[in-house]
C-alpha cells in the first residue's frame, strides 16, 4: 500500500567544515571535519534532510544504500533498515573515530540505516506538518539541556593562525575555557575531555572547575586511556565531585573492575555502543550510564529502544557528541526532547563549529538548553551556499578520513595513539 | 504549540458479550465477557477508537482518566502517560484477571495508558491518511499469523441451552475441536489452554494433537497451575512436541526452577507482565519468551519497547490473547505487524467471539493469518447498532468484574481456583 509518499531519489553531498584543535586521547581533531548532508527527496515534492559521517568508507556506504531506496514509503523505518541491508551487501566492519568504540558489522550498517531515518522522519513531519518529537511520541522537555563540553587545545593548528577560541592546556586554561562556555551559552553542567595529560594534571582541572563551578555538576572522559589501576585511582580521587566518570579504560571487562572498585558512576559511548553489547554490559555491571547517539546506534528509533532498556535495567541515559552542524543538532534535540528517560543533560560539539549548513536563528541555547524548533519535521532549513561552500572546502580539503593521530604527528612524529598511556 | 488536532472529549461505553463455558485453571468463563469501547473525540472532528476491559474497575480508572484529557495532542503519547498518572492519582493495584498475573500499580496505571493510546494512534492515522502499523514504524508482514486457541470447555453453560461449539473434554474432543479451528481458519499453529485436568490428561490431548497435526507447532499452557516438580515432568515428556511450554509454574524464581531443569523453551504472560519484571527474569533465566500484550504492558508503544528489550536479550516474543473484540483483534493485528521482533504467531480469543462491535468484512482470517486492513488508522469501523445493543446487554447483565471461580462454583460449590492443583 502507497499513500503517496515514497522515495524518488537520495542525494549525498560530503561537506568539511573547519574545526579547532582539540585535543584528546588518541591525537587532535584536524583541521577540517568531515560530515555529510543527506537528501531523500519524494514524490511529493517534499524532501527530507539529515546530517551523517563524512568519511569515504561513510559516503560510499551511504550511496550504495541510496541506490536501494526508490520506491521507500517515507513511514516505512522498517522497509528502510531492510533495504539498507540489502544495499549494503557485504560490510566491513568500521567506524568514523575509534572514539566510539569499536567497529562491527551491526554498528555500520546501523550508522547508514541512522542517516537515513532522520531524513525519513524530516519528510514524515512535513508531509503531516508535525515535528519530529511529536512524531516520536511527543516533547517531555520543550528545551533540551546540553553541557559545556570542554577540551585541551592548541592555541591553533600547526602552521595556521591561532583560532578564536585560545589554548587550554593546563588547569587555568580550561576554567577559562569554562568561563566562557557558561557566561556565553548557559551551560548548567560541564564535561572535559581528558586523556590527554597525566591524571594528576586532570584532576586538577576537575578541581578548578569546581572551585570556580561549585554547582555545576562535573564529568571527566579520559576515552578509555587510562588503565583499570589509574582508573581505580582517580574514581578514588573524584568521587563526590564529578557526576559521572565517562570511559576511563577500556572494554566491557575492565570497565566491570572499575566499577566494582568504586561508588561514582561509570558512563560509556565506548564499550556500550551497540545493542549486542548491552546484554554483558548489564550482567557484568560495566556501567551506570549509556550515551545514546542516533548516528550509530541507528537513528531515533533506536535511540529509544535504547532509552527503553536504560529505563527498565535501571541504567542513566545521555547524549554522545561527535563534530556536528546544526542539522545534527536539531535532530539530536528532537530526539532528546522526546526521551522520557534521557537522565542527564547532552553532549554538543556546537560551540566549537564555526560554519554551518543551516539557515541561522532557529537553534539557539538559552540558559544551556536549545530550544525544540516550531516548524515541521526536524524545523530547520539548509542554506544552500554554505552547502555549497562547504562541499567545494571538502573538494578541496584532502582530508577523506578522520585521522587524529595523524593530525598528532604533524607535530609529534613519534606518537602513535595507543591507550593505555596512563 | 498545537496543531489543531487535540482531545476536546472521550466517552468510555461499557459491553458485555456472550461468552462460551471455556475451562482454565482459575475456573471457567461467565456467560459474558466484559469490554469498553474508548471513543476519544478530537478538535478536528475525528474520533479515535479502542477496545479496553470493561470490569468496573477498569471503568472507574477509564473515566478518572479520560477527564483530565481535553487538551491532549493527540500525537503526544508521553503527555498521554502524564495526564492518566495526574488523573488517576491514588491507585490500587488491580488486574481484571489473575490470568494475567499479579496485579501490579505500575500495571494498573500502563492498562489504562493502552486504552487510550491505541485511540490516539487511530485518530493520528486518521488524520493524515495512514495506517497504524505505518506510524508504528512500518508492516513487515502484511498478514498476522495466529495460533488456533483450544479449551477445554462444558457443552453450555449450566442451566443455558449449549453453544455452537460443543463439548471437549478430552483428547478426542481437543482434537476435534482443533480441526475445526484449523479447517475454519487456516492456523497454522496450536495452543491448548490447560491447567483444567490432571496433568497426563492433558499430556494425551497433546500427543493425539501432534499425531493429527504433525507439522503444526504446539503449545501448551496450564496458567500457572503445576509444582515445579509437575512442570519439570511434563516438560521432560514433552520435549521435543511443543514449541513452546507456556506457564506451567508461578514465578518467576520458580520459573527458572523449571527451566534450569529443560530443554524446552519456557513462555510466559503471568510472571514477566511488566517492565520491573524483566531485568530478574533475565537474570535468573526464567524464560525464553514473552507473551506480549498492548492491552496490560501499556500500548503500542511499550510492546515495541518490550519487543526491543527482548529482541536485545535474545527473549522470543509471541502475544497474548484475552477474550476480545474485533477492535482489538485490529490493534492487535496492526501492532504484530509493526514489530520486527515476533518471533511467534500470536494468541487470539477471535473464534470464540460470536458477537462484534465493529462493522464485518474487514477483518478476516486467511490462511491463520489477518491481513492488515488498508483504511487508515486502525482501519476499522464502529457498528453502533452492535455497541448499543452489547451495552444494553451489559446494563442487563449483572456481571461487574470478570470471576471465573464464581462461574465454576456454580457447578462445583466447593471450588476455590487455587493454584497450584497439581
């Protein structure tokens, strides 16, 4: 049965938007990320949009399952996830960043099936003229709160100028950081990516923050550097002051250890990252909390099946960032605006964009928390020249892969990204 | 913000409809079997329909609940769970059969949540053309395989004329009856109700089953009514003849007793009934399968959760059937064919029904299986002159909550349903 909504065409625009250099466990972010529109256009004249990974094996995969879905009714999140399988054919194993643990079949696919979903759900909203979040169920939040997401940096990427945002690389330059963060976008929490120096260094950067911060609620992610020993060490440390410890080492088994050892709460988008890992995870108590992210656990759907396993086991539920633009952003807000058991508030890379794919002044935070938008679907419009600006940068770029190691040993030729280092 | 499409009224009619004598382990079912109909009218003119328990209880929860609605978007599935939550206030543990398992205040809350989801469902896919399955994500199956459903039951009720059905009592009887049903309806698998004689009994009924029908899958579902050791020896004989044992003890420590002790999948619809249930019954293995029900686990919506959870845990998932209409039969059809994760034909009271409220031709079985019908909404339509005349029969009826112990003392005086008996 058609009701007149079905898929026509797909079209897939790579995109590279400049980004600072943030620091984090396995090296630096580059100087450009890598991202990519999405388009699936209907007979109906309507089209729906989402913002995906993009990275080549990303692209590639995102157009072989495009060729699939002609014919796709826009309702059809089911028929989507079948037809992307069929697409796909034979997957390899792989992900965007190992900063989202490690790549499976499940997770790929999963990621390719995600980018799809949102723009099915952008047209869906459309064609009824209702938000995303209602067709998720409804808005339990008509604003959803994000945290401050602070990183170590250079004050520019090796050869370039120094970018707006200024170094942080020690204790005072992260409360700096934090400062501004707060004062501008009303961030009511605060999370730093750690793993980049040695604990001691670290925790003495909780320590500031929460001397300048005593009310904001503190989370530390080291992304699984650290042994389950220095793990053990800095939850004994920081217990009482951070929320949340977010990944201090490595896997579902050694997370298990670090929690045993101690009462603060374990978060994870690194050992927790697809619904086959949920299961030991849960008999093992690896963590208390899980990070959802439409991106690769599967879109909106699956985000809420995850909510769903969170809420009945008894696990906390937040959002993971990766490098986004707005269009992720409105997607991740609607998502997050209707999630009942979304626990804590998101993560967003938004601060640190300085370019951007949609039309501004629709997104926005106030006090921390960025409004729902009021139009239909995901409520935000591209703007078609920096689409097309950012598609020419990515033309132009040469980055095809993120790669922060290699961005690391442009000025450290011997460092290779291996964690443990603590 | 609203988009013109909200609750402005709802009328909840109760119904009574005839009922055959059909055995179980608690006793046997009242002349009537009690429904409502949940009518909830919107802004827009359009109404959305959904068939719900009718015992007084439930009627008093259904009206609490449905005056603090007006107002409702009808796309707001989470301000629905709100408002029954604000509108209910205070509420009592209490389930219309122990069939059903242990009354719980979380499942109390979730029956009356369901009611008025599948309503608000209806009148979404009303609204903007589509089917509910469409708006649950999607068909994957377009026709809904149920089991043929087998009781032992009495020729008629004591002192009524006896009913089309006829008399089954015994194996032979049992058989005849499933041929009927198989004849009749296409089934392609078969549930035998038991619990009602001493086990070996039953045990015949199941193996003259299987010598009639040898490539029917088989199941068998004493409610609860048998000693771990009883379970665990008529699993020992059956291994191998049923595709699932469904209920054989009370528990769900008792439960894993039982399955600890078999090869033979263990389901259940009475000791995992809602979502605390689930993470013991996972832990201690208690069973293989989950009997969902929109009707109790809270609609739609938390049957695709618990689908998801299943589907995560490596649980089956199969559905479970009260006495209902033809309303339900269609919620129940869209919902089965909008989760992936059903890995069993469902149960269903349909063939035992011989009054409906919904008007004929629509829905039918074919094959054992329902296609899913193609109006939008749930797809079907109201036969007024039927609810008008089942709610007369309601008002006349003197039944105000369903006692399948006070049915059997009728003819057994000395009967207390208790459990286990054998």
């Amino acid at each position: 049965m058609s009701r007149g909504l079905v898929v026509t065409d797909v079209t897939v625009t790579p995109i590279a938007v400049q980004d600072p250099p943030l620091l984090n466990s396995v090296g630096v972010h580059q100087p450009y990320a890598l991202r990519s529109v999405v388009e699936v256009h209907t007979d109906a004249g309507i089209t729906g949009i989402a913002e995906a990974y993009g990275d080549d094996p990303t692209l590639d995969r995102l157009r072989r399952a495009a060729a699939v879905l002609p014919g796709l009714d826009v309702f059809d999140v089911h028929g989507l996830a079948q037809r992307v399988a069929v697409g796909l054919g034979e997957v390899v194993a792989d992900t965007p960043t190992v900063l989202i643990g490690y790549a499976s079949v499940a997770k790929t696919v999963a990621a390719t099936v995600a980018a799809f979903e949102v723009a099915l759900f952008d047209a869906q909203g459309k064609a009824t003229g209702r938000r995303v979040c209602d067709l998720l169920g409804g808005a339990v939040r008509e604003a959803v709160p994000f945290s401050a997401y602070l990183f170590y940096k250079w004050a520019g990427h090796p050869g370039l100028e120094p970018d707006e945002f200024g170094e942080a690389l020690d204790p005072d330059g992260i409360v700096r950081q934090a400062k501004w963060l707060v004062d501008r976008y009303g961030f009511g929490s605060i999370k730093l990516k750690g793993g980049v120096f040695p604990p001691d260094e670290e925790i003495a950067a909780i320590r500031e923050l929460r001397a300048e911060f005593p009310d904001h609620p503190l989370r530390l992610d080291p992304n699984a550097n650290w042994t389950v020993q220095t793990s053990l060490r800095v939850a004994a440390e920081l217990a009482g002051v951070l929320e949340y410890l977010e990944d201090p080492t490595d896997g579902i088994a050694d997370m298990a250890r670090v929690a045993a050892g101690t009462g603060l709460p374990l978060a994870t988008n690194m050992c927790v990252t697809s619904f086959a890992d949920v299961p030991p995870a849960v008999e093992q108590g690896a963590v208390q909390i899980i990070l959802g992210d439409h991106h690769f656990w599967g879109g909106f759907r699956a985000c809420q099946k995850l909510a769903g396993i969170c809420e009945t086991f008894g696990l906390g539920m937040s959002m993971h960032s990766n490098t986004h633009l707005g269009l992720s952003l409105a997607a991740m807000t609607h998502l997050a605006a209707a999630t009942p058991h979304l626990t804590y508030a998101c993560d967003t890379h938004s601060p640190w964009q300085t370019e951007d794919i949609i039309e501004a002044g629709v997104l926005s935070f106030v006090d921390g928390a960025v409004p729902v938008p009021d139009g239909p679907g995901l409520g935000v419009t591209l703007d078609r020249d920096a689409v097309a600006r950012l598609h020419e940068q990515w033309r132009r770029c040469g980055i095809r892969a993120r790669d922060d190691i290699a961005a690391m040993r442009v000025r450290h030729p011997d460092w290779t990204g291996g964690r443990p280092r603590f």
